[in-house]
C-alpha cells in the first residue's frame, strides 16, 4: 500500500483528499504547512507528496525546493494541488520539483488518477 503525504492548511481538504485515496487503497498522512511536511517526509518517506502552495509560513513552492534539494526526499514525486488559475504558478511550481500540477476542487478520480500516474 502506498503512503501519500497531504500537505494542506485546510482541515476539510486533507479530510476530503484522505477520503477519496483510502478508498482506493492508500494510506495517508497529513500535515498542515511546509515545514511540518518536510520533517513527515524525512521520517516517513512517503511514495507521493499531495502539495498545496498557499499555507502560512514555508508555502509549497518552498517545500518543494527544499524536498528536491534533499537527497532523502528527492526522489518523491510531489503533485501541487492549487485553487490558483495561472500557468505561471503551474511553471513556476514544475520548476521547483514538481511532477504535476492540479486545480481546485479536485474530483475524486482526477485525484487518484494523478496519484496512481506518479508514483514511482
């Protein structure tokens, strides 16, 4: 079973993306800004990296950078999960590390579909 981490401020959206992926056979992981998913996917490593961009203090394309840069966490795909409509966030954060980019709201097959198409 594949581990992702869901990196998002909103408790309703890691409720809702840890829904749709357990019942598809997923364990999940939360955490709440980017620090707090760096220190997760250091100790747990996970398989995939669900990230937001917009949080409070470290935001996602920071994370993201910051996970690239690690050889611990290098190698996890992360998928940015976004409500911005520009294709210079989606640039900007598929330069920073990231493997694809999703909008907001995210329907449940979109989600697992993403997920599945990434891991490694």
């Amino acid at each position: 079973m594949a581990l992702v981490l869901i990196v998002d401020d909103s408790p309703t959206e890691q409720h809702v993306f840890s829904t749709a992926l357990e019942k598809h056979g997923f364990e999940t992981v939360v955490a709440s800004d980017g620090e707090e998913a760096i220190s997760i996917a250091e100790s747990r490593l996970p398989d995939l990296i669900l990230m937001d961009i917009v949080m409070p203090g470290m935001n996602g394309f920071q994370a993201t950078r910051q996970l690239a840069k690690n050889p611990m966490t290098a190698a996890i795909p992360v998928v940015m999960i976004t409500t911005k409509d520009q294709e210079t966030d989606k640039v900007w954060g598929l330069r920073q590390g990231a493997v694809e980019y999703l909008m907001k709201p995210v329907d449940d097959s979109a989600l697992v579909a993403a997920v599945k198409a990434n891991l490694n």
